[in-house]
C-alpha cells in the first residue's frame, strides 16, 4: 500500500529508487530539495516491500483556467529489479484515488520520449496523448 512519506528519513529513503529516474539528484541535496518543493505543493509517496522502498511517485494538487484542478505527477519510477510486478500500477491507482479524493478534475503527467516502455505503461492505465509539452531551457546550465 502506497505511504506519503512525511519524515526525514522516509523521505531520505526514496532516494535510491528516484536517482534511477531522476540520475541528476545528489544524496546530500534530496531532503533539502523535497523540502522546499514540498512549500511548492509537492508531495511524495512511495510503496516499500517492507524491507526497502520499491516505487516512488512525486505529485502535487494545482488549480489553473485550463484543467481547474488537477493532480500531477511530476515522478513515477519503480525499481528496475522489481518492475512488472505492479507497483507502478498500485501508485497510479492509489495517486488517482488521491486526486479524486481532493476533488481533482484531471489526472495527468509527462513523459520522456526516449522512454517507449513507460509509454506503454501508461497506455494500459488508461492514459492518452493529450497535448505537446515544449521547454526551452534558460541561464547557461
């Protein structure tokens, strides 16, 4: 059953399965980063296997004139030595419940598009293409 992690340590604990989504993330940075998105309106969840976290989704509940309110994923990622055994599936499902519970419009999320698999995935959850997601980044980084 998917907890939201609300301590230090449970949040020090999603590290490792997020650093395989997010590889950029230093250690020594992730709780102070959590912390200050989390002001932001950013909430993590996460499923252990009661010895180690396996799955972790990142998410926050918004209100704009497009969608009104909506939840968004900004991560989802499962282990890779435990994927297809139904933990995405079982944080999707608890972050739909989530944001029907606060009275959310709309679920959606991004996606790569190098990440073909997680594409398919998301199909079979019902999720369709809803619209093009441009950036452009800015500063020199």
């Amino acid at each position: 059953m998917p907890k939201r992690a609300l301590t230090n340590q449970e949040i020090e604990d999603c590290f490792d399965v997020m650093s395989e989504l997010r590889s950029h993330l230093k250690r020594e940075c992730f709780l102070s980063t959590v912390r200050a998105m989390e002001a932001q309106g950013y909430q993590l969840a996460y499923i252990d296997n009661g010895e180690t976290v396996v799955a972790v989704a990142g998410y926050r509940i918004n209100t704009n004139l497009f969608m009104g309110k909506h939840l968004y994923v900004d991560d989802l990622v499962t282990a890779e030595e435990v994927r297809s055994q139904g933990y995405g599936e079982q944080l999707l499902s608890w972050l739909r419940y989530e944001g029907e519970r606060q009275g959310c419009k709309v679920f959606h999320l991004d996606s790569g598009t190098h990440r073909s698999e997680a594409h398919k995935f998301y199909f079979r959850q019902g999720f369709k293409i809803a619209s093009f997601h441009f950036s452009q980044h800015l500063g020199d980084d």
